[in-house]
C-alpha cells in the first residue's frame, strides 16, 4: 500500500493535466502551420547548441538528451544523430506533434526518477521545466547523474520577485487542504522559483559554471511597456514576473 498522496505530488499532477490541456488544443490550432512551427524550434535549438559549442565542441555521435523534452523540446531540431527526449506526457505528445516528435526516441518518464545509468549522456538539456515538477531539486541531482565527466549540461528555469513565491505557497497550502479554487499560474507550477532559489540547485554538486545569467532587468522593462489588461500586469510592472536563469556547466 503507498501512503497519502503528498501536496507537492498532487500539486505536479494537476499541472501535468493542464499542460495536456493546452497541448491538445495547441495541436487543433496549429494543423496546417507546422513548418513554420519547426522555423521556430531550429531557431531555439540552434541557438543553444551554438552557445554550447562556445565552450567545447559537441560530437556528431555524441548522446544528446533533454529531460522535460515537452511538446516543442529543444532536442527534436537539436541535430543529435543519438537524442533522447524525456517527458511524462511523452506518449500524448507523439500522437499531438507527430511532424517533428518523430525526429529523436522518446521516453515516458520523471525527472526525479530517469531510467538511465550514471554518467549516460555527453549532453544534457532542461529547458524551463523543474518548476512544473515535484522536486526541482531532485530533478536537477539527477540530470547530474546522468552526465558524463566533463559533459555539458544547458539548464533554464523562470525565475520571479519574492512576492510570487509567497503566493505559490499560499496557493499550495490551500490546494492541500482540498479547496477546490486554482489560479491558472500558480495552478500550472509546482513552485515560483526566486533567483537565490533557483542558484541554489547547483550547490554542492560536482559541476563547474561556465555561464549563469538571468534577464531580470530585461523582464522588468517588458512588463513596463506592455498595456496593463488586468491586476496581474499591474504587478508585474512592480514585482517582475517571469524572468529567465540560465546556468551552462560542465561535469566534473
């Protein structure tokens, strides 16, 4: 018998099921634009292999693989002869996006649990996933696992102002109890991730940094300029919202 299912974990399958929602009706919308979606996915892809091979050169047999690969992952233009993309919605996915899912294998799976042997991939993905998930910091312990000394590692999180992170709790906390009541942002992530949070992650495991940024003042200056539709605009412009960190290490 298993115990109670636990908030965080009721938390990562709601948000599991939104994001299905919105990808079946993502799919219905965008039948008959698919070309111009994969424009868009070889941009994305492009520019981080290129920022990646800024630091060491990537094989064209090397074993490429992203963890919450996601409808739209960075590994289906990635150009990786040997990609994997993981995804507990990865079955769903290939039946929604069949046109370029079918560019890498994919496996139905966690992050917190990846069904490969230690030090597996020459290269590892996690693009703007953890926060979705139950334990961002077991997910993040395992892409290290999984990769080989001296592999590279690409890793983005969205990272917001302390006042979000407050509210996620709140949000948890009432969604624990059982209070039906969802606000759709907070309903679609597991936590709202501070900059010192997300760094946090990468404490005491064997990586070096080569590159960590986030573009907080650039999500600042977005919010300011766009017109203000409701109250959540109107606190971005105070408190920024959805900024992105970004970390590029390398195995030790």
């Amino acid at each position: 018998m298993t115990g109670p299912e636990s908030t965080q974990k009721k938390l990562a399958r709601r948000a599991l099921e939104r994001q299905l929602e919105y990808q079946e009706k993502k799919a219905q919308h965008l039948k008959g634009r698919e070309e111009e979606v994969i424009l868009a996915m070889e941009r994305s892809s492009k520019r981080v292999r290129d920022l990646l091979e800024t630091f060491q050169t990537i094989a064209d047999d090397a074993r490429v693989i992203e963890v919450g690969s996601g409808a739209h992952g960075l590994i289906f233009c990635f150009g990786a002869q040997r990609g994997v993309g993981v995804d507990p919605l990865a079955v769903s996915y290939r039946r929604l996006f069949p046109r370029w899912q079918s560019c890498a294998a994919t496996i139905a799976a966690v992050g917190e649990q990846l069904p490969f042997p230690d030090h597996s991939f020459d290269v590892v993905l996690c693009d703007n996933v953890v926060d979705h998930a139950e334990s961002p910091k077991q997910i993040v312990a395992e892409l290290v696992r999984i990769l080989k000394p001296r592999g590279l590692l690409y890793f983005t999180v969205n990272v917001h102002h302390p006042v979000y992170a407050v509210a996620a709790g709140w949000h948890s906390g009432w969604r624990g109890l059982g209070i039906r009541y969802e606000i759709g942002p907070f309903a679609d992530h597991t936590t709202h991730l501070t900059l010192g949070a997300a760094a946090e992650l990468f404490k005491e495991l064997p990586l070096e940094i080569l590159s960590e940024k986030s573009n907080i003042d650039e999500a600042r200056a977005r919010a300011r300029k766009q017109p203000a539709r409701h109250m959540g605009d109107r606190l971005k412009r105070v408190f920024f919202k959805n900024a992105l960190y970004e970390v590029v290490a390398k195995r030790l």
